[in-house]
C-alpha cells in the first residue's frame, strides 16, 4: 500500500451506528494480514487470486483473521476496486473478541468484476481511532462461462460447443483402424461465446482426457482451434467399439461451461483395433438401445446392458457350455473421479442375447460424466477367454448428490428461538466416508454486510440408517434471531488434493435450506392428538396402531397447503409431512393417522405437534399454536410434596426442629431419572420464599433443603401459613403437584432478658447494682444482623407513679448482635426509684422477617422481677436439708419432700413479733405465710404440706422474710436456693399398651388406638405441665400430649389412657423404631423448662411379620424351593453356582435369617414368591464378605405383573415396597460373600 494519506473522499460514508469521536491525532499502520475469500483458485496470471462464479452466487464471503490487540468496538472494512466506501464492514460486539475469524459479506450485485485493483482490509480500532491496513491486492472475478449461455437448455448437450472428427472419418461407415490410428487424430473445435485466453478445453476420447490451453492466436482466430490425440491414447486398452467423443471448457477461475448441460454434442466413431475382441454391449433404457441418459427423465427407467454371446471364439473354438459373461461399467464422475461397478456373473448362451440390470444409483453418481461397458467371457470363472469392445454412455441431468439438510424444529421455514436445541439432520450424500470431515453451517448476512456464522466440524461417522444429526445448542442459534433468512449447509472435505486452488474437488458444498429464527405469531388453533389426558400426557398402551391428529382450522379453500410437524424429543421419534387440499378436505378439520412408532420413540420424553397454512393465493403463511404432549405413564395428579420435620394431621411445623433447614421431600411413583423437578416453599415475598431445582432419580424420591434463614424469616406471633408444592418438568412441561398447607408455629425455646449480675432469680436487689449492669438477651434460633428489635421496661416508682422505657425501637439486630447477643445497657439509675416489692417487666421483641411492623414482631420470654429497694437488715432464712446455710444453696428435692422447713432466727426475737416468711418461685409467684416470733430468737416454718417444694424443682426460688417490730417492718436478708432436678433413675418410664422397653408394638394384636400411661413419679403435684411424644425416623413426631396440666387425681395416681393415634403408627414405615419421649415442668412453666424423663423405645409390627424364628435351618441349591408359611422361596442361576438357605448368621436381627450367597462371577436370582398380595412389604438386608464387588437389585411384581426395579446399595439396611407388590426377584450380580435378609413386614391391601 501507498504511504501517502489518504484523501477525505477514500474514506467511508458515515453509516448508521452511535458516533464515535477518535482522537484527531489517529494513526494508520499496514498491518493486517490481507483479507481471503473461501477457496479462491491461485494461482492467477496478473492477479493475486481468482473468483468465479460460485464465490459470488449471492454474496462473496471475505473473512478477517484475528488482529493484533483486537477489542470490543473495533470497526472491520473491505474495499474493492479504489471505491471510496468499503462494500461491507462489520463490528466486534461483545462476546465476539475470542473469535480467531471474522466474516464480512458483500453483496452479488456489488461486487466488481475483471481484474479488481486495491482489494484490502481496513481497522478502526475502538477507543484510538487507529487505523490498520492490510496490503492490497488485485482480484480477477468472473461471471460468465465458456460457451456462454446455452440457448437451447432442453437439449442434452450444450448448444454452443461443437467439436469435430478429420473428414475422413466423418463419412459413412467410417472406421478407426490401427494404421488410421498410427497417424492421432485431430479433432477441431468451433470459437464459442465468451471464450477467453486460458481457457481450457476438456476433450474425451474415448474416456480418456486430452487437454488444450487456448492462447491469444487461437482467441483472434490466427490459428484453429485443434486438438491432437496421439496415437498412444487411442491405442489404450479397450479402445475397440463405439467410441465418444465429447469436450467440456472451463476458464481460468474453473468456471465450468453449463449451467445446464456443461458437455458438448458427441460425436462417435468405431474403433477396430484388435480384431480378436468380441462384439461390443449394448446399453438399454426401458428396453431401448440408448447412449445418452437424462437421468431427469431416466431417473426410474430400467436400465440393462444386453450381451451376445458368439458361439465361436475368436480363435474358432466354440463358445464351452458353461462359459460366465463378466460385465464391467467403468465410470468417470463430473469431477473426474473414478466409478467403477462389476456386474455378478451369469452363464452365457451362446448364439443368443441375455440382458443384465445396472442399478440406477451407480447411474445417478455418474450424472454429467460418463460410462463405458465392457465384458469378458470367462471359463472356467476367473480364466479369460474373450474381452468384448467398449460401449460410451454419456449421462446428464440434475446433480443433486449433497441435498439440503432437514432441520427437524423448522415449521415452514420458522424456527421457534424459544426451544433448548435445534436437531439438524443430514440426508444420503455423495461423496460419503465414515472419515471424511464434515462442517454444518449456519450463515446470516447483518446490515452493513457483518457475517454471524456457526459452525460444527465433525467426521461423517456412520450412514443412515440410523439418521446422521447435528445438535445445535439454543446458545449457539441465538445469534440469528432477527436476522432474516439463515442459510444451513454443510461441506464435505474428502482430504484430496484438487485442482490448484480451486476447493471446488476437495470441499463439496451442499444445498442450502433457507430458515429463519423468530418468534412464532400462532393465528391458528393448536392441533389435537387423540388419547391426550386432561394433563398432556398421551400413555403409549392407550395408542392402538395408531395416534390421530386433526387440524382444527377450517377456513381453507381446495389449493392450500397444509405442513404438518410433529417433533419428539426421542431418537426417531420426529416424522412430518405436507397435505394439499382438495374439494373432499378443503373448509372442515382434517384428520389423519400418525403411527404408533412415533409415540413409542418419545416414551418417557415429549412430542411438541404444530401446523402451517400455506394459502394457495400465495398470502403470508398461517401458523398454529403448538401442541406439547408429554408421553408416558399417565401422571394423573401428582401427590403433594412433604416436610420431613413437620407433623401430619394438622400439617405444622416448630421452627426448632427446622434450625438448619428444613427437608421437602418430593416422591411420587411416575418420577424418572430424566425429570427435573422443582420445589417450591413460597412463605413471605422474597426473603421468605425459597425454589430449589433438581434431576428425579430411580429411587422415585428427592429431598430439598430450605436453608434456615428462610425459615426464620417467616416466624411470627400467630404462625406462618407456607405453600409447599413442586413442579415437575417434563420436557417443556410444566406439571404442578398438589400444594401442602403448612403452618410454621412460633418459636417456643427464645431467650429472656436477664439482667447481668441478677441472673435467673425473682427478686431484684437494687442494692447489689453497681450501675455498669447489662442487660442480656442471648443469641436465639434463626437471628440475623437484619431482624429489628424492640425491648421496654415497665414498673411502678416509689411515688406511685408508672415506670416505661423503652430501650430500642425498631433497632436493628446488627452483625455484632448476630455473633454475640443483645447487650445494652440496664437503666440502674431508673431502677433505683422503683418502688420497694413492686414488679419490674423488661420485654423483648424481633421481627424475623425483618420488617419495621411491631405487631408482626415475636415476644420473647418475658422478665419479671420483684424489686427489693430495702437492704435487708436481718440475717436471711435458711432452708432444711440444703448444702448449706448461706445465702446460696442447692437441694435435692427428693430429700426434703417429707420434710421441707425453713428457719428464721435473728437476735432480739420476742413472742410479740409478726414474721412473714415468703418462698418467691422462679417466675415471681409467690407464698407467704405468718408465724409469731419466739423468745428463744428462732422460728421454724414447716412447709411440707403446702408442696411447695413439689412446684420447684429444677428451678432457683429465693426465701426472704420481713417482721413487725414496734409497729415497723423490717427485711431479712435473702436466701437463693436452687432446687436440683429428679435423678433420672428416680422417674418412671412411659409405657405404650404396657409393653415394656425394647418390646414390639404389633398392630395385628389390638383394634383402634394404642395407650399410653405413666406411673406416678415423685413430687407430682396439681398443675404441672406435661408433654408425650412419639418420634420415629423420616415423619412428624405425634404429640399425645402437648403441655396439658395434670389434675389433682393424676398427681395421686399418675396417667392412664392417653390415646396414642393408631393412624400415626400405620402411616410408619415397615418395622420402625419409635421413641417415646415424657417432659415434665414442674414449675408448671414451659417445655424448654421442663425435665426429661428415661425415653421409652419399641419396634412397631404394622402388618404380618416374618423373621423366620420358626423356620427349620434348610439349604437349596438351583432349581430348588423353600417352602414357608408366609413365603415360597426359589433359586436359580444364569452359570456358576449359588444357592439359599435358613441359616443362622450374625449379620441377621435374630437367630435365623434367609441367607443367599454365590461363588465369584455367578449371576444369582432368588424368587420370593408370597402367599398373597400386600399392599405394602419391606425387609432388613445385610450384605456380608462382599468387599468393592458388590452388585445387587430387585425387581417387584404386583398383581398385574412388573412394576419397578430398584438397586439395592450396600450401605442399605431396611427397604420397602408400594404399590401392592406379591413377589420380589432379588438379582444379584458378579458378588463374593452374600446377602441376608430378616425380619420381613407385610401390610394388608
């Protein structure tokens, strides 16, 4: 390139884009590497490369290699032919930097043609303003062919060429012979239209190419146009016969004479070489002799060749009884390649004609080519008696070897962009290796002539059947959205070397299929399909033979065009069609019959089934809506989802059984391991809400967490109703379950405010306050940085007047707080001025759900104290039996039940003093009670009666007392006891039916609930609070009894006949284990204050149970049968050995179990065979000395045959069974050791 600037008017005209300002001072560097179209021919006299036509059938594509430092913004140019705006240019948008190339396009009309100067690339770089070059070139482009434009197309040879034999052997009869021969042949060719310096004449004699390069003499006509056969070409090898001749041209940039017919009119000759060959075949379309085939016409004619067999051989011998006629066709393909077909042998008669059929695929690949016909005879088969003369078949026609690919999704020429991948499908093509490579590619042109491209590189792999596909990925076709038409095609690279530079031999493209991607405007009803339930599900079994679709729109008139695309998801499960309308089927639905094949290829997958209309008025095409049907197993409605930790009947949920999330668990039998299922728990909008998405497996069950803070974010005063639901997606499907109602109660186990130094006691002692207390909240379940708080104090003063204050008001927790808890300040000062025996409240509140609204806000725990101004003057009580006799003691309540005293003793006590001795319980209850003094200075209070200890325990009370003394009142000091709990080992356990621990529950054995009942335990008194639960792995825990007060005949007796739901425990899994678990408060305070009693555990028999107790110890082998009262047991194997047994194995529950094993490498299968159907069974298993080998599964059969399988894993130790099973084939696979199974449970149907 020039280093001169270039002037203002080379530059490009401005185009229609957002203005970019560049720097005044931009710079211009030639350093691009120079811009290529795809497979020019080099190289080219006077040119740095050549185009013909098909390099600029509807654009010519010019690519940009990646260029040094390329960024986002970056504008790309081509310019031709020194015009002063680029003919395309493109922009690097983002996304678009990582490509290695970039393609511009530039339209047909606007490309330049002749020998095209200043052909270069140009840069803007974004941002700079710098400009990059690329050296320029000179292109030649043609677009015209030797011979011009043939002006008889109907013709089978091109009308413009004519080529011609000496006059010698243009007369009649002439004959080529060997001394003819000796001398070549020289045959003239006549000037054509557009015939141009370095043309190239193609002339076959014969089959054999003889090439001539025209020069500036043979254009200006100073010398004939002749071309020379030397003897040495026609004195080939079966050269005898009738001879063709014929001659194609092609120019310097291979544009080929054409396009209809490229081949010149034969001429023939015959050839009389070799005296010894036989008489030459004849080639016969539909019975007549032929020598030039329009495969057009021809395609479905019957072709033969016809042979007469001599009944002497050249030599004079006859022909031998027995004698195999060999055919040979030795083609030669439009691009010059070889085709070469053996016909099978078959005996000759001599004397009389035989025919033999050519298969007219080998005809169609050697459309525009050519096919000499030889035979041999041969006798015996393989020993050559005779070869015949050559017979040239010239073939024409339409080539159409590498047809348009079928996009499978493309409805009428729209592809919906909405879909996850398109199925891009490939047709039979030539040329065609397993190993060849083959491109797909997707081409759009962007305004400004911008190329967005996609392409697929992969080998050939495998012809069809079954069909060769591509997938492309939505990611990948996204890019042609609004584009317009979208051209697909795909390129075949057969690793040949072609002619020089030309691409055109060893990269074959195919035909285009024009698509466009878009949104899919549907003015027409979906279709229906027969057998869909209300649901969208079509269930294979209800198909019979055939599915019917009907096309419900009816405003069509007799011309119109019906497209009809049904697509499934399955391999081979697509198929589609187009119907024309007639009078009989014009203006009413149209149905038609799908087969079943189609339906069955998509089980367990989807068919999306859609319609177009193409007006026979050429109006715009009408599209339906889209019909998407999954397939398989009816669905029906889909069972609502579970919360693991919540209860059943009434569905709740406590919000500490949930403090690191809860569990949805979604199992429904129809689930498969290609579903995607989504949970959904919707509490408050967002933070409250939570979805989660997962595969479905084989096992029919998956468990969703939702984090805790979701949780927390939906506590409130009264409860939280949250939806729990799950989506199934099928396909495109969308299928909802049933929605759980599900109430989230309130927290129970919060935190109270405490104030430091005080602790968890009933009296407030202003006199031990130093004025630096805090007043403390502890962390609590589910608090976060963002909940708001609010906390308040509230008492009375010493003038009578009311205390309020109000430390935070709609507060935020903060992160601190999160981390350590709620710590302000105590308001001592305000504190000091409460009124002497008056109560102090401090209150607490959080809105979990982080909102500013206190009535949606949760009280905590609330404090109350008893404010003691009045430093005690006299020396504090102090409490029999204790540890001590300070001012802080612990006892154990069992000690002092029948003996519970307090002692008050002061100097200066007198008969005349008033003492009122007060036991102040946790919660700031208190009782008082009223004793004179005595003269000996000491006063004891027996409070046996009273139980008063009996509402103490596991609780720190506080004993004071005050007397009257010469009309004043004056305070003791105070004592803080703290009352230990009951020993466990002094409570009574909860028995359900009287079965004592470890026992078994068996529901078999009583009718409607089970009872439970606790024994009397020490210190029982009216009023204390009692929680039953029952717990079992994997459901909602049953509370029999939930903080109900016992009465006075419950204290005396302890409880009885507390229903235990019989529903509850036939809802369990088969065999579990339950615990049952007694709280008592005896404060009567809340749970999180009551005492736990010894837990109580038992194994719940649901139904008939088997564990093979009563069984004999009983071995089998193959073949052989176990006979028992529950089960019939059989054995057989697959090839080695293994057998089962009644065997007593520790890996079992009791002392007998069914014990299977098998010798390394056998296939295993035991039948278990039950006496009846169940609606429900399941088993322990133990797998014993199998190391990694372990492979083991089973297969259910119900009533109506199979119904499932499922893998047993190692790690498994109780399995279960639904949907009425009555027999198990336990497969076990390639396994040392063994398996056992025990303790078998059965539920009634």
């Amino acid at each position: 390139m020039s280093d001169k600037p270039r002037t203002p008017f080379q530059f490009p005209a401005p185009f229609k884009q957002p203005l970019a300002v560049y720097p005044t001072q931009s710079v211009r560097v030639e350093d691009l590497d120079a811009p290529y179209p795809a497979n020019p021919v080099m190289p080219v006299i006077d040119a740095d490369l050549g185009l013909g036509i098909r390099h600029i059938e509807n654009h010519l594509s010019v690519t940009f290699d990646k260029w040094f430092e390329l960024n986002v913004g970056d504008v790309y140019e081509f310019y031709m032919g020194g015009q002063a705006i680029p003919l395309a240019w493109g922009e690097i948008r983002p996304g678009e930097e990582t490509q290695d190339r970039y393609h511009l396009a530039i339209p047909q009309e606007l490309v330049p043609l002749g020998w095209v100067p200043d052909c270069f690339g140009r840069v803007l770089r974004a941002g700079s303003g710098n400009e990059s070059t690329s050296p320029p070139q000179t292109w030649l482009i043609k677009n015209t062919r030797p011979g011009g434009v043939d002006q008889d197309p109907g013709l089978p040879y091109h009308s413009e060429l004519h080529i011609h034999l000496p006059a010698d052997l243009q007369v009649p009869g002439a004959v080529l012979d060997a001394d003819r021969a000796a001398l070549g042949v020289v045959l003239t060719v006549d000037p054509y239209p557009e015939m141009h310096i370095r043309d190239t004449l193609e002339v076959y004699w014969n089959g054999h190419l003889v090439s001539l390069l025209l020069d500036a003499d043979h254009l200006s006509g100073a010398k004939p146009i002749e071309v020379r056969v030397e003897p040495e070409v026609i004195n080939r090898p079966n050269g005898s016969g009738l001879l063709t001749i014929r001659f194609r041209a092609h120019d310097e940039v291979l544009n080929f004479s054409g396009p209809v017919q490229q081949w010149s009119q034969a001429v023939h000759l015959e050839s009389d070489l070799d005296p010894n060959l036989l008489e030459r075949p004849y080639f016969l379309v539909d019975g007549y002799d032929n020598t030039q085939i329009n495969f057009d016409t021809h395609g479905d004619a019957l072709f033969e060749v016809e042979v007469t067999a001599p009944r002497q051989l050249p030599d004079g011998t006859p022909t031998p009884v027995g004698t195999q006629v060999v055919i040979t066709l030795t083609g030669i393909r439009a691009d010059g390649s070889p085709h070469v077909v053996q016909l099978a042998p078959y005996t000759a008669r001599p004397g009389r004609s035989d025919t033999a059929l050519v298969d007219n695929a080998d005809i169609k690949t050697l459309i525009n080519g050519s096919m000499q016909i030889s035979y041999q005879l041969q006798f015996p088969l393989g020993s050559v008696l005779g070869t015949s003369g050559r017979l040239t078949v010239t073939i024409f026609g339409t080539v159409s070897n590498m047809p348009a690919v079928d996009v499978v999704e493309d409805d009428a020429g729209l592809i919906d962009p909405s879909i996850e991948y398109i199925t891009v499908n490939f047709p039979v093509y030539e040329p065609y290796d397993p190993n060849y490579s083959v491109t797909l590619h997707m081409e759009a042109i962007r305004p400004g002539g911008g190329m967005e491209f996609y392409e697929q590189t992969l080998l050939a792999g495998d012809p069809p059947p079954p069909t060769r596909f591509r997938i492309v990925l939505r990611d990948d076709f996204l890019r042609f959205v609004g584009l317009g038409d979208v051209k697909v095609f795909y390129r075949v690279d057969d690793g040949q070397v072609g002619g020089p530079g030309a691409g055109v031999l060893t990269v074959r493209k195919s035909e285009d299929l024009t698509v466009q991607f878009g949104e899919r405007v549907a003015v027409m009803p979906k279709p229906l399909l027969g057998g869909v339930d209300e649901h969208g599900n079509l269930d294979p079994d209800d198909v019979i033979g055939q599915a019917i679709v009907t096309l419900p729109y009816v405003n069509t008139v007799v011309g119109d065009t019906f497209n009809w695309n049904w697509v499934g998801s399955g391999l081979g499960g697509s198929t589609e069609d187009s119907i024309l309308l007639n009078s009989a089927t014009a203006g009413k639905p149209l149905s038609f019959p799908v087969d079943k094949a189609f339906v069955v290829a998509n089980l367990n997958g989807e068919i999306r089934l859609s319609y177009s209309l193409i007006p026979a008025s050429a109006e715009p095409t009408l599209r339906s809506e889209v019909l998407v049907v999954t397939v398989g197993q009816a669905l029906g409605d889909l069972i609502r989802p579970e919360v693991v930790e919540a209860s059943r009947n009434p569905d709740q949920l406590a919000p500490e059984a949930v403090t690191q999330g809860a569990t949805i668990r979604v199992s429904f039998p129809q689930m498969l391991p290609t579903d995607r299922i989504r949970a959904h728990w919707t509490g408050i909008p967002g933070i409250g809400s939570h979805t989660e998405t997962k595969d479905g497996n084989s096992q029919q069950s998956v468990d969703f967490t939702v984090p805790a803070g979701v949780v927390g974010a939906n506590i409130s005063p009264l409860g939280q109703s949250i939806a729990v639901q799950y989506v199934l997606l099928r396909g495109t499907r969308q299928i909802p379950s049933l929605v759980l109602d599900l109430l989230l109660l309130n927290l129970t186990t919060l935190p109270i405010p405490t104030i430091e130094g005080i602790g968890e006691v009933p009296i407030l002692d202003i006199s031990k306050l130093t004025g630096s207390e805090r007043t403390i909240i502890t962390p609590w379940h589910f608090i976060h940085r963002a909940q708001r708080m609010w906390m308040e104090y509230r008492g009375v003063y010493a003038d009578g007047s009311n205390y309020y204050e109000a430390t935070y008001t709609n507060n935020l927790v903060t992160a601190e707080g999160e981390a350590n808890g709620i710590l302000p300040p105590a308001p001592v000062d305000e504190l000091r001025k409460l009124k002497d025996g008056s109560s102090l409240s401090i209150k607490f509140w959080v809105s979990f759900d982080q909102g500013s609204d206190k009535a949606n806000a949760v009280l905590f725990r609330e404090r109350q104290y008893t404010v003691q101004v009045l430093a005690g003057s006299l020396p504090h009580p102090f409490i029999s039996g204790a540890s001590g006799t300070g001012p802080s003691v612990a006892v154990e309540p069992m000690a002092i039940e029948a003996n519970t005293k307090v002692t008050v003793k002061y100097d200066g006590m007198s008969n005349t003093d008033r003492i009122t001795l007060t036991w102040i319980f946790q919660d700031c209850t208190e009782y008082p009670t009223i004793l004179d003094g005595q003269d000996s200075g000491q006063v004891v209070f027996d409070l046996t009666a009273e139980k008063l200890i009996h509402r103490s325990v596991n609780s720190t009370v506080m004993l004071r007392y005050s007397i009257v003394h010469n009309g004043a009142t004056v305070p003791s000091e105070v004592q803080t006891v703290k009352v230990n709990s009951i020993p466990v080992a002094s409570l009574p356990q909860p028995l359900i039916n009287a079965v004592a621990e470890g026992g078994r529950l068996d529901l078999t054995t009583f009718t409607g609930n089970a009872l439970a009942a606790i024994a009397k335990w020490p210190l029982s008194a009216t009023g204390q609070r009692v929680w039953l639960t029952c717990s079992s792995s994997g459901v909602a825990d049953l509370k029999v009894i939930d903080g109900v007060p016992i009465t006075a005949a419950e204290a005396e007796s302890g409880l009885v006949n507390k229903p235990v739901l019989r529903t509850w425990l036939e809802a369990l899994p088969q065999n579990p284990g339950i615990r049952v678990v007694l709280k008592v408060a005896f404060t009567g305070a809340d749970e999180t204050q009551a005492v736990e009693f010894p837990q109580t555990s038992y194994t719940v028999t649901t139904g008939l149970f088997e564990d093979f107790e009563t069984w004999p110890i009983e071995y089998i082998g193959p073949g052989e049968t176990i006979t028992g009262p529950t089960m019939d047991i059989f054995v057989w194997t697959e090839f080695g050995r293994g057998g089962a047994s009644i065997a007593e194995r520790p890996e079992g529950i009791g002392s007998r179990s069914l014990r299977l094993v098998s010798t390394p490498g056998t296939n295993v299968y035991v039948d278990i065979d039950f006496k009846s159907a169940y609606s429900e069974i399941g088993f322990f298993m133990n797998a014993f000395d199998s190391g990694d080998r372990w492979g083991c599964g089973i297969d259910i059969w119900g009533e109506n045959g199979y119904l499932t399988h499922q893998a047993l894993r190692k790690d498994q130790t109780y399995a279960t069974f639904s949907q009425r099973p009555y027999k198990i084939v336990l497969l076990r696979f390639f396994l040392t050791g063994g398996i056992v199974m025990d303790n078998f449970t059965f539920k009634p149907l």
